[in-house]
C-alpha cells in the first residue's frame, strides 16, 4: 500500500515499493523478515511520518533507505529508489556518498552519535570537508556559520564544547546542522525530539520545517508520538509487525482511522483532555504526613572556566512530596529534575539545605552506599544504560537482594521471580539479558529491581520518554496498579504533560532550578499561575485543534543559507 504523497504535482524523491528486509539472528544461517512489502513515497516539500508501535519496523525501514543496516541486515526484496537511482543496489561506499550529499540522516540518540573526545565544531567541519570539499579553514568559519544557522546559542563558543558539554536540544542542533552540511534533498529524522521537553521538541521541530521550507526537502519522520505526527506530517504510513496497517493524508487517518490498531495507538496516547486528570487519591498533600521534605536546596556545578562562579542546578528549592501522592516533577532541560532526582535518591551531593526522606536526614557528601536504599529507589530514563548487559535478568533482580544480604539464599531465586511477576514477566525471562528485550520489558525488569527491596518511594525520571504510545499506556497502567497494591509514593519526572495530566496527582514546575509554581495536577495544568507554565503547555504535540500541514505558501520565510554552504542544485 502506498501512503499518498499530496504533492500537487510535486516531484516525487523517494519512491518505495514492496520493500522487504530482514536479519540473520546469531548463530542461525536463515534471514528473518521484519519488514514486508512496504511501499509509499515522499515528494519534494512534503513529510511522510512512519508510526507504530516498538519492533513495527520504523527504524528497520530508516536504515535500509540510509545505507545504515547492520552486518546481519539485509534488504530481501522489492526497491527503494531516490530519482533514477535504486538505493538497494548500492554498494557501501556509493551509500555513504549518497548519504553525505543527498540523503541526511537524523538519528535518534544524538549523544551516541559524537565522539566525547572531539569537539562538536570539528564533528560538523568533517561533514563540510567530506561533502562540499571546503579546506580545514573554509570548513572552520562555515561551520559557525552552519551552527547559527540551526539556533544553537553563542556557536562559536559551543562549537569549542565537548558533547557532554550540551544539552540534548543542542546536540540536535549539532547533529542537523551535520546532516544538512551536504545540502541534502531528503532528511530521515528518527525519533528526533523523543528526549526532548516539549519546547525544545518544537524549537526542534519548527527548524526542521524552516529546513524544509528553504531547501524543499522530503522527510522522513519516524516518532513514536503521535500529536507531532499530527500536527508535522502531510501523510502517515502506519506500521505493524512490519506491515502497513493503513496509509493515507494525516488528517484524514489520524482523524478517522479504518485499522483498529490504528485506533489502539491513538487511544493509548496521552493527552491534556483534562478529563483524565488524577483528581482522586491524596486531594491535599498537606493533610498527609510528608514522604519528602525539601528546605532549602541548593545544589551548584562547577563551571569549565574555574575563574566563573559555580552554575546553580538548584537553588533555595522548598518543597513537600506527600505520603501516596504521584508528584509529578516538570519543566525544562536544564530545569533541574534529574539533578533533583539524584539528591534525593542520595547519589549526588548538595551544599546547602536540608532533605529529608522520611524520618532520616540525607546527608551533604553521600558516599558510595546509599543508606536509604530500602525507603527510596530511582528508575532511570534510558533502562539500557542502567542495566548491566552481561547480566541475566534473574541476575539483575536479584544483585540488590544479595548487596543488602535479605532473605536466606535459598529464598533469593524466589524473591526474585515474585518481583519479576509484580512486573507481569513470567519465568520465561529470568535467563534473558537486555539485549534479547524490547524496550517496554527493559523497563519493566528495571522497576522488578528497584521493587525487590520493597521500597515505600519510587523515583520515576522519564521512564516511558523512549517507548511508544502502546508500551507507554502499559507502563502507566503497570505504575498506577503498582502503586495501589503496595502504597507507594512515587516523583515522577517527565517532560511530557500528556502523561503527566494522567498519572500525576500533584505538580511541580522548575525553571532552571527554582521552583515556579506547585499544587495539585488539576490547578496548575488546568489554571497555570505564571506564564511559564503556559509556555508548557502550549508547547505540547497536538494538544491544540488539529492543524495539519499549513499551506507551503503561507508559511514564513527562512533565514537564507550562508553563502558557504548555498545550495548548489
């Protein structure tokens, strides 16, 4: 089935049809389809978004048309071609040619994608003197040039920065200012902004339309999230277990689907309908005895030039999270949350203020152990990173049971299939390692770790941001149940509001470390106090009327290019 285009007789870039790629699993010599007879194009100027739900073959279909599959990736069958050139023909070396000049890719961890060791000016400047053959000085001043170009702050100081040195809406900002140094013709964004807090997400999201305004470039949008395909895509192509669902213009699928999983997807996404908002439960946390108190809070980062003061993460924070309450914890990149979330679960230090879990006091200068592991526990955003890979699930559940030395030994296996099944995971898993999850049971199996000492507060900072609508709902679901059956408190932090209107029972804004305004889920995302709050919301995917595409006509011009890297076509 082939997405409609809506070109208006707009030439046709990329054409796919009856695509089939599989993968050779280890030790086998037979190939495994994952994607079948996939089929649908994208014109100059348009945006075809690639939805579904994690292991529907999105990312699988992004790689084969950049030339990025893995060793045991192999297109079978059917063609991609780009103008009068079959993509699926090409030999390694013509698909990086292809890809530096003519197709750009976005990919979707933009910190996995740099070398720590090198500067992100010269990550940029490869791409200019690879593809437009500009000399080491000429690839230097253009690639400040390209940098301003994207909205990336002061760009010749952060071309000066190591990755870990930006945020994550500023390393995406590097990553498409690569992308587009070849002046490229098709853009294949891969989850771009899945990371991002939604304003960043559509800071990202607007440029990539001017992008695409200036040079009339095609794109692939491939996201989880379907308020940005709604609101940044002409045509959807929905995907399931590698086959096309339904395909068509995106109002007219998103607003009226016929596939049924289609319309599962869109009523597991989150949204602001203020009707979902948690208004049961602890309706005042002031009349339950607190969880965690806050006084004071003061938390500071050195600065890279020592002649500068140190950066505040947090400053003068007050603030009470009520016992059972889901506190939601909002804001910015670069607010503070997970800063936050660090000093609470007792992994970072602070140098001013008092915190208190319970009825035992953090100290300032936490060591190794952390004492209050059994009251509190945090989950972290990316379960890959947090999970050992050469562990086996049953040994990853059980590693905290033998560090704080419970139950006898012959009792550990079961403590550990008991927290696995408090997950929804049966038996079957407990020899599995990371790698052989998707990334809805990562998460699950990172919750079974952090359950098996029978914590009464969860630190939750943005457990679902990597999975999709589907994987997500059942997570919230998980949590919500969770929380019922054992009378956790839990602080979620999240930059989605959607999802934070349907798990949250309280609410906390920070902005780049104070908190801005804090009360229950239905005052502040009903009736925000300050503008900030706003801004937020606002900022939110799809929360308003649908919008569609606007009129290539209408829309705003665009900073031209810097005459060092002006189009050539």
């Amino acid at each position: 089935m082939a997405a409609p285009t809506g070109t208006d007789h707009a030439p046709v870039l990329l054409d796919v049809r009856a695509l089939r790629v599989g993968y050779r699993r280890r030790h086998h010599h037979d190939v495994t389809p994952v994607v079948h007879d996939v089929s649908f194009s994208i014109a100059a100027g348009r945006t075809v978004a690639l939805i579904g739900q994690s292991g529907s073959g999105k990312s699988t279909i992004a790689q084969a048309l950049a030339g990025l599959l893995p060793p045991n990736g192999r297109v079978l069958s059917g063609d991609a071609t780009f103008g009068q050139t079959s993509i699926t023909d090409l030999r390694p070396r013509e698909c990086r040619t292809l890809r530096g000049t003519t197709i750009a890719h976005i990919p979707q961890d933009p910190l996995g994608s740099l070398d720590p060791l090198s500067k992100v000016g010269a990550f940029v400047a490869r791409s200019l003197i690879l593809h437009r053959g500009l000399n080491k000085r000429e690839a230097r001043s253009a690639t400040i040039e390209l940098l301003d170009r994207v909205g990336l702050p002061d760009a010749r100081t952060k071309a000066s920065a190591y990755p870990h040195e930006l945020s994550g809406g500023q390393l995406q900002r590097v990553i498409i200012a690569a992308a587009i140094a070849g002046n490229p013709r098709l853009l294949i964004a891969d989850e771009p902004t899945s990371a991002l807090d939604v304003s960043v997400q559509a800071v990202i999201l607007d440029l990539i339309d001017e992008l695409q305004a200036e040079l009339d470039l095609g794109v692939l949008l491939i996201t989880h999230d379907l308020g940005v395909a709604r609101d940044r895509s002409d045509s959807v192509v929905v995907l399931n277990n590698g086959r096309v669902e339904e395909a068509g213009p995106t109002r007219e699928v998103l607003a009226a689907p016929s596939a049924a999983y289609t319309r599962g997807l869109l009523a597991d996404a989150p949204t602001m309908d203020t009707r979902r908002i948690r208004q049961t439960d602890v309706l005042d946390e002031s009349e339950s005895a607190p969880a965690i108190t806050i006084a004071d809070l003061t938390k500071t980062y050195r600065r890279r030039d020592s002649a500068q003061p140190p950066a505040a993460a947090i400053a003068d924070l007050n603030l009470t999270i009520g016992d059972g309450s889901v506190h939601a914890i909002v804001g910015e990149s670069g607010s503070g949350k997970t800063t936050l979330a660090r000093v609470l679960a007792g992994l970072s230090p602070f140098e001013q203020g008092v915190v208190r879990v319970y009825d035992r006091t953090l100290p300032h200068h936490p060591g190794e152990y952390n004492a209050n592991a059994r009251q509190l526990q945090l989950v972290y955003q990316n379960p890959m990173a947090a999970l050992d890979p050469r562990l086996t699930v049953a040994q990853l559940i059980g590693e905290p049971i033998e560090i704080h030395r419970l139950h006898a030994r012959t009792e550990r296996l079961e403590a550990t299939r008991h927290a696995l099944a408090q997950v929804g995971l049966d038996d079957t898993y407990l020899k599995r390692r990371p790698a052989e999850l998707s990334g809805g049971q990562r998460q699950r199996v990172a919750i079974a770790r952090a359950l098996v000492l029978t914590p009464k507060i969860l630190i939750l900072d943005e457990p679902t941001s990597a999975l999709d609508v589907s994987a997500q709902a059942r997570i919230v679901d998980l949590l919500l149940d969770l929380r019922e059956r054992h009378q956790l408190t839990y602080v979620f932090i999240s930059h989605d509001l959607g999802l934070v209107a349907r798990l949250a029972t309280h609410v906390s804004v920070l902005r780049q470390g104070r908190l801005v305004e804090s009360g229950s889920a239905t005052d502040v995302l009903t009736a925000p106090a300050t503008s900030y709050t706003t801004r937020l919301l606002e900022a939110i995917p799809g929360s308003g009327p649908a919008r569609g595409r606007p009129d290539r006509g209408g829309r705003h011009a665009a900073t031209p290019l810097p005459a060092a890297y002006a189009l050539s076509r």
